[in-house]
C-alpha cells in the first residue's frame, strides 16, 4: 500500500525550530511534493511546495522563516521552519504526486505543530 508519512512536529516556544519530515512508502516521489497547514478553525493553506527540479514556492507570510528542500536519492522532502510564531500552529501536511504504480496524487497524515511558551 502506498502512503505518504509526515514526522518531525512538535511542541516547540516561539522563535524555536523545527525540521518536518515527509517521504512515500511503497512508491517514489513525482514531480510535485508540497507541504500544507490547517490550523483550527480555518481552512488548509498552501505553505510550500517544491518540484523534482528543485524549484519552490511560498506562502508570503513564511518566506524568510521556512525552507522546503527534497532528496530524490533518499525520497524525502523536508520542511525547515525557523523564527516559529504561535500563528504558525497547525497541523502540517504533505501532499505528493508519486508514480508507483500508478501516478496519483496522496495525502499524509499530518503532523501537529504547536507553538507556545
């Protein structure tokens, strides 16, 4: 079966970081890999996204603090969040094309980030 797994959330104080992790199992990344947050109460949003050929994008109220980056060798796509603020928590979600054996597009679980002194 193929699945999407996240890890790497946590409880953290502002201005700490966090490094989320976000790989497929029983398949291979495709080309598109992005990373989504839902906080309570309000709808899932688009935080980063990154392609095979390494070009990214993000939203505007992250640039600067998050830095999404992929390994096609080990088929991981990490999200580095830094300078973490209490708006930024959420659960975080990866969802990715993978190819095996068909080419579809998956969720993962999500993984709760929460920012708080």
């Amino acid at each position: 079966q193929v699945r999407v797994v996240e890890s790497g959330g946590g409880l953290v104080q502002p201005g700490g970081s966090l490094r989320l992790s976000c790989t497929v199992s029983g398949s291979i990344f495709g080309n598109y890999v992005g990373w989504y947050r839902q906080a309570p109460g309000k709808q899932r949003e688009l935080v980063a996204y990154i392609l095979s050929a390494g070009s990214t994008k993000y939203l505007d109220s992250v640039k600067g603090r998050f830095t999404i980056s992929r390994d096609n060798v080990q088929n991981m796509v990490y999200l580095q969040i830094d300078s973490l603020k209490p708006e930024d928590t959420a659960v975080y979600y990866c969802n990715a094309q993978v190819r095996l054996p068909v080419s579809e597009n998956l969720w993962g679980q999500g993984t709760q980030v929460t920012v708080s002194s």
